[in-house]
C-alpha cells in the first residue's frame, strides 16, 4: 500500500505532451498512477484529445510560471523537439531530473517482461497485431505504438504492467536504452541517412540493440546474426503459400505475420493469434480506407519498398480499379539518398495497366531541415521525374492537385490513393466533404 500511495504523490511534467509520442507516454504514465501535467504550443493537435479524455492537465504555453505552479516535480519528461527550451532549461536549474522520451519508456519498459517490435517498416502494425493478440489473452500487459489504434481509439492499451509491447524506434539509436526480453526484427532496409551515414552504421545500430537482451533473450527475425550465443536466435522461412486472414493485402503483411505467428508457438498464444488476425481494425494510416465512394485509401509508407508494397496491396485488392497514385516524398535527406531506389519503384508503378496517373507532391520536410540549395535540386529533380515518365505529374500546389482530382470522371472504377509520411492523406478528406 505504501508503494502505491508514494506513486500517486509523485508527478511526472511532460515537455512537447502534444507529440504523438509524448501524448502516448503521457497515458502510460497515468495508467500506472503518477500525476501526469505537461505543456505545449498553443497549435492544436489531434493527440490532445486523448489527453482531455483521461483528464490530464496541460498548458498551451511555455515557461517558467507553469513549473512553479506544479510543484513539486519528480519527474519530467523532454520531447526531443524541446530540449533546449525556457521549461526545459528551468526544470535543470531546479535540479528536476529530465529525462529524454525514449529514457522516459525505458523507465518503465526496462521493469517489465519487454517485447520490443523493430525494423525498416512494420514496426506499429505488428506491435498493434502482437498487442490485440495479448488483449484477447486477457494478459496483464501495456502497449505503445506509435501511432493511433483503431481498435483501442489511440496510440495506447492497457491492462497492467506485467508485460509490455513496445514499437521500438531506431532514430538517433532511441532503441539502445531498451533492454527488451524479446526482440521481433520485421526488416532491416537503410534509412535515416540524415543520422546514420552509411548502411553499415544503420546495420550496427541494431546489432547493438539486440545485445541488449535479457533473458530470455529471444530474437525472431528473417535473419541469422553473428550475436553472442546467450541469445536465442529464432530465423523464420518465410512460406509464401501460407496466407492468414488480415485487413489488409499483400505479402509484407503475411510477413510480419508469420514472424508473429513464431512468436506466439514459443508463448502458447495460437488461437488468440487467429482471432485477432479475424477482428483486428489495424491502426491509422495503414491501408487506411477512409471512403468507399469514392473509393479513397491511405498509407503511411514513406521508403521506397513501403511506397512499393501499398502500390501492390492496391493492385491486390482492387484488380479492376483504376487508380491514381499520389506519393508525397517525406524529407529531402531520405529522398536525396535513395532516390534511385525511390525511381525505381516509380517506374514498376507506372508499369502497371491498372495506373492512370502517378502524382508526384512537393516533399514534406522536417523541422531539423534547412531550406537550402541542395534541397532545392533534390526537389527540381522529383519535377524532372513527370517530365521523363510517362503517366506521372507533379504538384506543388494542393489547390492545384485537388483541382485536378475533382475534374476526374466516374468515380464508380476508380480509387484514389495517398502515400507518405507527411499531411498528403488530408487531400482524401477535402475530396470525401
């Protein structure tokens, strides 16, 4: 009872709580019973719903009188956006222990029996798909994605701490302050060369990750590693004539879902896993279908073999549908380096009998991002490509792009499809109203 009543009197101060992250950890945290209070820009987000929902205080400002007045801290908790702001720096001088995002999970992760879900791509809907499994096994377990649920209304669940499904970030090494009982590795492609600079390094990072690994220590993957040999490594062959029930098609979901399957044989959880492959919602943003008529769909991917693999989905599902594809390319780092393979996909795209036209939209950049010359001709070049290609256009100007989609005639054949990381999916919401 003491531990219990010392939890409830300890408050935990987010920095940046609006951030799809932060906000989810923010839940999380309450969940467990700590006080939760944070701040952010005055700008709306949709994550802030979830916050007002379960009732957890936050301020649309920042600066040092919010600290004063929420006080005593023992906690808080800094997006990696807000480092060095007038609440970060003052919580310092208080000697308030600050912790990054990824050290505010690990906290908590490191406690618990750890299952971190890593990779490329796949990362949110297989630890969503693993997460509804351990749901519907009535486990007592927390989930955080990084990115909202469907079937739980956000980007958390949870039924207590005895376990937890963590997606597991790589960005900056985030990963490397987990220490994770089981490790599912859905892919391993480079990315992120604005940070790591060579595949090699890319590679490195999650070979360091896995040595994390604490007994158990599982690690399911395609793969075979040179890793120490405490830890158990389970390599799956991947059988293309085995297909489970999902809500959404094509092969790199059967993928992810036999490396899930693996996982459940080790843990007894079979029939919860054919359950969920029958009721699961998926989470937004992944082969998202937001109309039926017209017929507008959605997708995160933002990598060339995820930009590819929605393409094929499409095809899979709707063999008679005529469709336009739009791809808004997200940060000029990742476009600049793997243009060629971004080309390619394009071409493989434009191959297709099923396609009217390729819309290529002006890049989404990140905030680390300066607007400067070179990104200037990585988005010269991404015009070039409408120029050379047959089938494709590019837009700069949403006004433009949506003047062009309205002009389309007889939705009945067609399907309209966004892909990207950025905001291009808001485009499908000004076509349904």
């Amino acid at each position: 009872m003491l531990k219990i009543a010392i939890i409830l009197l300890m408050k935990v101060y987010f920095v940046g709580i609006k951030g799809t992250g932060m906000s989810a950890l923010a839940l999380v945290y309450k969940n467990l019973g700590y006080e939760v209070v944070g701040s952010d820009v005055k700008e709306y987000f949709f994550t802030q719903e979830s916050l007002v929902k379960n009732k957890i205080k936050f301020y649309e400002n920042f600066s040092e009188e919010n600290i004063k007045k929420e006080l005593p801290i023992k906690l808080a908790i800094v997006s990696n956006a807000w480092q060095n702001n007038i609440e970060t720096q003052f919580l310092k001088k208080l000697k308030i222990k600050t912790l990054t995002y990824s050290e505010g999970v690990a906290r908590i992760f490191n406690k618990s029996f750890g299952i971190a879900v890593c990779g490329t791509h796949g990362k949110t809907t297989t630890t969503a798909f693993l997460g509804k499994i351990f749901e519907l096994a009535k486990k007592e377990v927390t989930v955080l994605v990084g990115s909202p649920v469907k079937d739980w209304g956000g980007p958390v669940y949870f039924s207590g701490k005895k376990f937890f499904i963590l997606e597991a970030d790589e960005y900056k090494n985030a990963f490397l302050n987990y220490k994770p009982k089981v490790i599912i590795l859905t892919s391993l492609d480079y990315d992120h060369p604005d940070f790591f600079k060579t595949k090699k390094e890319y590679k490195e990072s999650f070979l360091r990750f896995f040595r994390n690994l604490k007994k158990p220590s599982i690690l399911i993957s395609y793969h075979k590693f040179k890793l120490p040999k405490r830890i158990k490594q389970f390599k799956v062959k991947y059988n293309k004539n085995l297909k489970f029930d999902f809500f959404a098609p094509g092969d790199h979901w059967q993928k992810n879902l036999q490396l899930v399957y693996k996982f459940c044989e080790l843990f007894n959880l079979q029939n919860q896993f054919y359950l969920a492959t029958k009721n699961f919602k998926g989470p937004l943003r992944r082969f998202d279908i937001l109309s039926h008529d017209p017929l507008l769909i959605d997708d995160y991917g933002h990598t060339p073999e995820e930009v590819r693999a929605f393409y094929r989905s499409l095809e899979e599902r709707f063999k008679n549908k005529k469709i336009y594809f739009i791809f808004q390319p997200h940060t000029y780092t990742r476009t600049k380096f793997l243009f060629k393979k971004f080309l390619k996909t394009f071409k493989e795209i434009i191959s297709s009998k099923n396609v009217q036209k390729l819309i290529i939209f002006k890049t989404f950049s990140s905030a680390r991002e300066k607007n400067n010359e070179e990104n200037k001709k990585v988005e010269e070049k991404l015009k070039n490509i409408s120029k050379k290609l047959k089938k494709t256009l590019y837009f700069e100007s949403e006004e433009k792009l949506l003047k062009f989609l309205k002009k389309i005639k007889n939705y009945n054949n067609k399907l309209i499809a966004t892909c990207g990381a950025g905001n291009i999916y808001k485009v499908l919401f000004k076509i349904k109203n």
